[in-house]
C-alpha cells in the first residue's frame, strides 16, 4: 500500500508571482512516472495552456517516491522555457494542492485494464484508494473552480464523489488514446493524415472498453468513403484497435492524448468538429447518470457540451449499453472499497 501521510514538501524552483491572475497553477500526480514527465514537457513545449500564459507547476507524489522528483524539476527548467513561471514538488498535499487552477491526475493504474478477478487483488483497492485520496485533495486545497482532468474512467467517479464544492462538469478523463489511434489506423489506410480525419466517435472508456464509431466521420479534402472502406472500418478496424493492447509501450502516446484533452479543452474544438471525452453522464444515450463515459463532445469557455442525437444504430446502442454495464460493474466494487455503497 502507498504511504498517504502528508509530510513537508519541497520546493526546488519557485519564481515569486507577483500577480497570481496572470500565472495557472498546474498540479501534477505521480510525478515520478514517465508518464507525468512526458506530459509536464508536452505542456511547456507546446504552450497548451495559451501562447502567453504563464505556468506555475506544483508536481506531486507520495512519500517513497518523492525524492525522484527533484531531477523531473532541473529537466523541466533546463531548456528554460518562457512560459514556466514557477516549480515546486513534494508529497503534501496542502501545498502541491493549494489554489490549483489545473489538477491532472495521472493516477496508480494509468488505465490498466482490471478484469473481474482482479477486484480483490490489492493492486486494484491501492488504485481506488488513491484516487479516493487525490478527490479528497482537490475538495481540500484547490480552487472551487478548478478543472480536473483524469486517466480513467472509475478513478473520475471516485474523484467525483469525493470533490463536493466543484461542479462534476468541470471533470473530465481522457479518451484521446484511442481517439488518436483510431485516426491513425484510418489516415494509413486512407493515405493520409491523422489531422484530416475528423469526427470519429470513441464510445466508452480509453482502454479497451470502447467503440470505435466512424459514420460521421470526414476527411478534411472532401474525399468521399468507398463501399469497400465502409466495411474495412467496420469489421476489420475494431480488430486493429483490440491489438493494440500492450499500453505500458505507449506511455509518449498517452502523454501525448493527456496534453492534447487539455489544449482543446481550453482552447475549443474547431468549427462544425467534435472531439471525444469522458464525462459525468446525464443519461445522454440513455447512458446512467453514475458513472463517467466516453461521448463526442464540443468544447467552447473550458467547458464541454455532449453532442445529442446521432446513435440511429440499434447495434451500435446496444453496444455502448454493454460498454456502461462493464463500467458500472467496476464503480460499484469501487464504491464498496471507498464505503460508498453497502457491501451486497
């Protein structure tokens, strides 16, 4: 089990903010991962947060793994990005939370996919744990308008059910993997581009808990789909995507999809497109309204807007109903671990 003691933190780097509205404050989990630091520079290199906009980064981690996070922050720095205003890191959460605007939680299980065996092995009950104690962190220290962005479907519920004080639509967990591999898988066969493929739906969760839904799909040069290709993305797509299992080989990819969630969050999604994420369901698709799923979406002010009427597909709904019983299932043992739910 990971130490939860909150102990002093430790600040490396930490530029004076004279102007606390001009700087967003970034917290970071699991700090130590490759995961978090893949993500960090992505961020800074790429300005996600707007061109101008200054950075203060507060990267946190549990106690055992704290002391790796002093050479996350000198990397960082090194290449003295315009942006960076400020870093600290440590293992206390009344500091490394404290007035976040931003809290990315990358989490233990970094979309692991459990299957039911696995529910009482204490790899699954750490997961839940902690994502149980990072919702107790926001709900603590971070701003009452603060956006949370998570890998994972069940570690955004638990969060959820423990942030009191901020709307759960301000939640959201990434679909982008699976989004971006689904346009590349698309864009060989097409010979193309992944960034002229658009409006491709991802039903579901990021890991292998999804659809792949292509019927509103389009290409940016106005090409038109073949017959032939319609049936390739419907039976042999699918197949394609369930190989691409092995995801502790695609931790850049998913950093990638971590920070490309955030840019167009923040940045909106494009005229007449949508993009994928998952949110707090409010019974859109007849989805239940308990637990957070994967929809197309438009984003417009760092808020996001589900896109309503396109299933017309009797296959297709059924599915995505399976998809939020799979789900479902794994909240409900989570919500027992958390003792949010009697035990039956």
């Amino acid at each position: 089990m990971v130490s939860m003691n909150p102990r002093r933190s430790k600040t490396t780097i930490n530029n004076s903010i004279n102007d606390q509205n001009d700087v967003l404050k970034i917290v970071v989990t699991d700090g130590a991962t490759e995961l978090a630091l893949a993500f960090l520079s992505r961020i800074l290199y790429d300005k996600v947060f707007g061109e101008h906009q200054l950075v203060f980064i507060s990267i946190f981690d549990f106690k055992d793994k704290a002391l790796f996070l002093e050479p996350v922050a000198i990397e960082l720095t090194s290449f003295s990005p315009s942006n960076l205003h400020g870093i600290n890191h440590g293992h206390n959460p009344s500091v490394q939370f404290k007035d976040a605007d931003v809290v990315i939680c990358i989490g233990l299980a970094r979309e692991y996919e459990f299957t039911e065996d696995e529910y009482t092995d204490p790899f699954f009950k750490d997961y839940i744990l902690i994502s149980k104690f990072y919702g107790q962190a926001i709900e603590n220290y971070a701003k009452r308008d603060a956006k949370i962005i998570v890998i994972g479907n069940i570690a955004a519920t638990i969060i959820s059910k423990y942030v009191k004080s901020i709307p759960s639509t301000n939640i959201t967990a990434i679909s982008m993997f699976n989004l971006t591999i689904t346009k590349a898988c698309i864009a060989a066969r097409a010979k193309c581009l992944p960034t002229e493929v658009k409006n491709v739906i991802i039903w579901g969760t990021n890991n292998k808990f999804n659809f792949s839904d292509c019927r509103y799909m389009f290409f940016t040069d106005g090409r038109s789909t073949h017959n032939n290709f319609k049936v390739w993305l419907r039976n042999t797509l699918p197949q394609l995507l369930q190989n691409i299992s092995n995801r502790p080989y695609c931790v850049r990819s998913m950093a990638y999809g971590l920070a490309e969630h955030c840019k167009i969050l923040w940045n909106d999604t494009p005229e007449n497109e949508w993009t994928c994420m998952s949110v707090a369901s409010d019974y859109s698709y007849d989805i239940r309204s308990d637990i957070f799923f994967s929809f197309p979406v438009i984003c417009k002010n760092r808020n996001y807007e589900i896109v309503q009427d396109l299933v017309n597909d009797e296959y297709i709904q059924k599915y995505i109903h399976k998809l939020s019983k799979f789900i479902a299932r794994e909240v409900h043992v989570a919500l027992k671990i958390c003792g949010l739910r009697k035990h039956g």
